[in-house]
C-alpha cells in the first residue's frame, strides 16, 4: 500500500492507498501543521491512526510527499528514516521532473501541491482544466491538455479571511462557515453572525465564479474544464454553478500515481 502525504500550510494529511486493481483510498487522516512535532510525537499518533482503522502500519511499502512548509517536511523525513524506512518520493526534492511543463515566469515558485494537481488531472483524463483548490489559500490553476502547469491566481483562503475578520474587529464574534442555500433571505442578515456569514459564504462564492468568468473571458481558456479540490469543496458545491468535478482527493491521487509512475 502506498502512503500519500500532503503538508499544507494548515493541516498535514496522511491518505492509504490500494493499488491493485484501481488507485483508491483506504482511509485519511489530518492533523494540524505543527513544525515542531518531531518524529518522536508523529508516530505514535500514527501508529494509533493505523490501530483505530485496522490497518498494519508494515503493510506500506513506499511513501509519496508533497510539502509547503519546509519545517514541516524535515519533520516528516525524520519519521520516515526512523520508524518507516521505506522507498520515498518527494515532489521538488528527489522526483525534480513531474513529467510536464511549468510555464511560468520562475518554475521553482510553483508550489508541489499545485504541480502535482496538474499532474493529476492529465492522468485523470480531465485536462485542459481550471483548479479550485480550497485550502489555506483559495488557488485557481491554468492546466493545459498535455498536463502543463500555466499559472494561476492565489487568494486568502475562506478560514483565513474568518480568521482576520475576527482578529481585526473589535466587537464582531468568531463563526463558523456553514453553506448558506435554499434560503432566498439568506444573502441579507438579520443580526451580526448571519450577516458576517453571509459576506464569507456569498462573498466567497461571487470571487470564485467572478474569476472563472474572468479566465474563461480569454478565448483560449473558454472552453476549460473547472475542477474543483480542497477541503471545502464540498461545502460550495450546490452554490457554484461553474464547477463541473469535484476531486476531493486531487493532489493524493496525483502523489499515489506519480509513486506508481516513478517507482522504478
């Protein structure tokens, strides 16, 4: 089984894969990035993630990685060459070469995370695409058919903007974002919770199909698929009419295929 890992800037994500027949996930966890949880303090709770699902930690036979946090992937490495000792790959670090063209201005700025969504989505036979990945940041990716990796947007995630809201303000209170449908009232608030919730959720919701709308504007992009990833995908599926797929596990996929690519 092959274990893919996604460290992001918030949580960390740990998926196990079968490989035998198809690519699909036996189980995930998330724990929340914190670079100085040693290898000492990552495996235990691995160990006890692997216990609760019933799965014997020796049955992974190699490992695939992403990282966006440096600290974070030092941490992981340790783990690995500690307690683990199995074959590795690590996007931008020992797999330098995806396989697919990076068009931007400095090819190294590109994040792991978003090469191997491109990557991804040609191996799923869904490119030319546009990404929305939901994450710490909101992320709108430019995939060409052949899987090249063309640029993109970077905005502040919708937690993050939670967050600021609520450490800016004085009186206004922490919320949740919940998704706000089937209410034709609910783009107005009545008191100071639902309408922080409604500027999040709606306002959120306009960003996104404004800025697919202002890609798809240029004639080559127009006929783009959108592809949408993230944890938060989910919660704005019914309320964005431009998103034609949901991957919630992207850039696992594209870490599982890209071990299976590369293995040999």
């Amino acid at each position: 089984m092959i274990l893919a890992i996604d460290c992001g800037n918030t949580n960390t994500v740990f998926a196990l894969y079968t490989t035998k027949k198809q690519i699909k996930q036996l189980t995930c966890w998330r724990i929340n990035n914190d670079t100085k949880r040693t290898a000492d303090l990552y495996y235990p709770w691995l160990l006890k993630m692997f216990e609760v699902s019933r799965l014997d930690i020796k049955s992974v036979t190699g490992i695939s990685i992403a990282s966006v946090v440096p600290e974070t992937l030092l941490n992981i490495k340790s783990l690995i060459k500690k307690y683990l000792n199995v074959k590795t790959f690590i996007v931008n670090e020992n797999v330098l070469d995806l396989g697919i063209k990076v068009n931007i201005d400095n090819p190294k700025e590109a994040g792991a995370d978003r090469l191997v969504n491109s990557y991804a989505v040609e191996k799923l036979k869904i490119s030319p695409a546009i990404i929305i990945d939901f994450g710490t940041a909101t992320t709108f990716d430019i995939v060409g058919k052949d899987g090249s990796y063309n640029g993109g947007i970077i905005a502040p995630g919708v937690n993050l903007s939670l967050e600021a809201l609520y450490l800016a303000t004085a009186n206004l209170p922490k919320v949740s974002l919940r998704p706000l449908v089937g209410n034709n009232s609910s783009i107005v608030g009545k008191n100071t919770i639902s309408a922080m919730e409604s500027g999040i959720f709606w306002g959120y919701v306009s960003m996104i199909e404004g800025l697919i709308e202002k890609i798809k504007s240029v004639n080559k992009y127009s006929d783009y698929k959108v592809v949408a990833t993230g944890g938060l995908s989910n919660l704005f599926k019914k309320s964005l009419k431009s998103i034609d797929v949901i991957v919630d596990d992207l850039t696992l996929f594209g870490l599982v295929k890209l071990y299976l690519n590369n293995k040999n």
